[in-house]
C-alpha cells in the first residue's frame, strides 16, 4: 500500500471519532502516505494529525454559491481544479467513512483503484468495490470505525483519538492556563445546534457556581460564535465562577485549551469528544443521543437516563420537555466531578 485517501468530510465530533484511524492504517502500511479529504469548518482538526500527510479540502459551500447565482462556467472550472488537486497521487484505496452519496461520489472521483464504503447509503454503494456495514460495540467511541479496521484485517490497537496542534494554538492554552493561575480550570461544553441536546443553562450556572465554590476553579465556556448569546446569559447567572470564551478561539484552539484542563464537562457536541481524546478526566451529558458509554479511558464519567423515549435523535417526542436531560441534576454530575477527581486543589490566597 503506497497511498491512502480517507473521506471523513464532517462533523466535528466524527472526525475525532475517527482520527484513531490513520495511525491503523500507518501500523500496517508504515511508508504510506495518508490523505484525508474534508470540508473546510474541520479542516484544522486533521492539518496537524501527526499520521496525515495531506490534506484535501472540499468547498462545498463555495460550489453551492456558485450553482445558485447560475454561475456554470466558474462552477465547472472549480470542480475540474479540485478534482485535479484530489487525483494529484495516485491512490491504491479510498475509504469512504460517511457512507452518503456525497462523500461516495468524491472518492470515485478520487480515482482510487480499491473504494470501500463505511455502511454506504443513500445508494452511495454503486461507487464502491467493497461496502462494510456498521458494526462493532456501540457502547464504545468510535467502535464503527475500529470495527472497520477490523474487516479489513488490521490490528486496531488502543484505538485512542488524536487531534494535532500548531505551536500557535499551544500558546492560546498555555496563556488560559496561566490566566487562571495554580489552581488550574474546568472546561464546560454546554452546546451543539440541536437543543435536544442541551442542558439546562441555569443548571451550568450552578454547576460553575459549585465547582469554584468547592474546588476554587472557574469553568472556562467554550463555543462557536452562534453560541455567544447562550453563554452570556450563563455567565450572567454565574458570576466570576464562568470565565467566557465562547466565540473567541478557533477549533484547534479550544481543543489546546481543552488539552491543559483540569476536567471538562460537556453535551453531546465534538468538543467533549477532545475530552478524551486528550486523556482529560470528562463528564460527558447525554440525551437524545448516546454516541458512547465507554471511552476507553477511566478518567471519563457518561451520565445518561435511558428513558423509554431515548435515545430520540433528531426526532424528540417529548414536545420540548427533555426529560432526558433535565433528569440530570446538578448533585449527580457533581458527584460524577468527585469521583473522577477526589482530591481539592490548591485554592489562591486571599
């Protein structure tokens, strides 16, 4: 095996799941070079993985502008120039792991002699010479993808995942570390685009507002831009227990801030998979979904109330209600953070 494409073109939270991979692929096939096909919002995540050796990035928004302002002639010369860039090394196999039709098609145009397919849909299968259905332990993170090395005779290993990080992103950590000074931080990742997979923001005020109180450590929020609403108003409720960056760092820069924690606290989004990832003692929230139960680490606490109507998805049947995360109560996530770190750190001197 000389080349290698992946096609993992988003979310955030798959793509971690599935950074684990490369370095499978690297153990069985050590001088292979790896290139990993992605859209743009993620692209950073695998820039700096320490086994990808390329990165290809698809502007599908771009193409999108293109064909709705009837734009043919600009449209067509991006797609041959991507396609170009794409087919710049000859692949030997292409591993579609999204399994849709958009991500089958771009590895058929990638040329690659042999094209397996991860659970292929939407009949994405016809551009396949090999399709693996999703498979493996669902209690366990990323077990479809480990499940995948498996069917194709490779030693999966620990399976850890792994985010690479620039020096420049380093820096933004080490500088939140040492804003907060000895007594270190905890991390809160209260959000994602669906809000059947919140918790309550009153419930993480008190949260932050327990844990500065009994640990003397603020919690650090972090988020997109479209998240800055929501966590002012958490920060509002409080006080100097939150320290907000929400919308202030890029992706690798909050996975740096992540990284140097003392403990994270986070939904179902892609940045409490870096938890993990990171080897960072995490307390993970879910609901309407229930993406694992094992991480693989013992540092990692999942809280989730298998209630009748879990896990929902992107189809919640409890008119706004949540139970499945408003069951969740401030005194068992706290009991969660005692257990995963027993011991209270220094507090600053007044």
């Amino acid at each position: 095996m000389q080349s290698l494409l992946i096609v993992r073109l988003s979310a955030i939270g798959d793509v971690v799941m599935a950074s684990p991979l490369p370095a499978v692929f690297r153990a069985a096939w050590p001088d292979v070079r790896i290139t990993w096909l992605v859209e743009p919002q993620v692209a950073e995540l695998v820039s700096r993985h320490p086994q990808v050796d390329r990165v290809v990035v698809w502007p599908k928004a771009q193409w999108r502008a293109l064909f709705r302002r009837l734009r043919w002639i600009r449209l067509g010369r991006e797609v041959v120039r991507f396609v170009r860039e794409l087919r710049a090394e000859p692949y030997d196999m292409g591993v579609d792991l999204q399994g849709l039709l958009k991500s089958g098609l771009l590895t058929r145009l990638s040329g690659a002699r042999e094209r397996v397919g991860l659970g292929s849909r939407e009949g994405s299968g016809v551009f396949m010479t090999q399709v693996v259905p999703r498979g493996g332990d669902p209690r366990r993170i990323g077990s479809e993808y480990r499940y995948l090395a498996q069917a194709l005779g490779l030693e999966p290993g620990a399976f850890f995942m792994q985010v690479g990080l620039r020096p420049e992103d380093e820096s933004v950590g080490a500088q939140v570390a040492q804003d907060q000074g000895v007594r270190g931080y905890v991390v809160g990742c209260p959000f994602t685009t669906r809000p059947q997979k919140h918790w309550v923001e009153a419930a993480w005020a008190e949260l932050a507002r327990r844990i500065h109180h009994e640990r003397g450590q603020p919690m650090v929020l972090l988020g997109g831009p479209d998240d800055r609403e929501a966590a002012d108003r958490i920060q509002a409720l409080a006080g100097t227990a939150v320290d907000n960056r929400v919308g202030q760092t890029s992706l690798t820069q909050a996975a740096a801030v992540i990284r140097r924690a003392g403990l994270l606290v986070g939904v179902d989004t892609g940045l409490t998979h870096m938890g993990p990832a990171f080897d960072v003692p995490t307390v993970a929230l879910f609901g309407s979904t229930c993406p694992y139960l094992d991480t693989g680490r013992d540092n990692t606490v999942v809280i989730y109330h298998d209630l009748p109507c879990a896990p929902c998805r992107r189809n919640p049947t409890c008119d706004g209600c949540f139970d499945c995360l408003t069951g969740i109560s401030v005194d068992e996530v706290m009991a969660a953070v005692a257990r995963l770190l027993p011991t209270t750190p220094i507090k600053e001197s007044s």
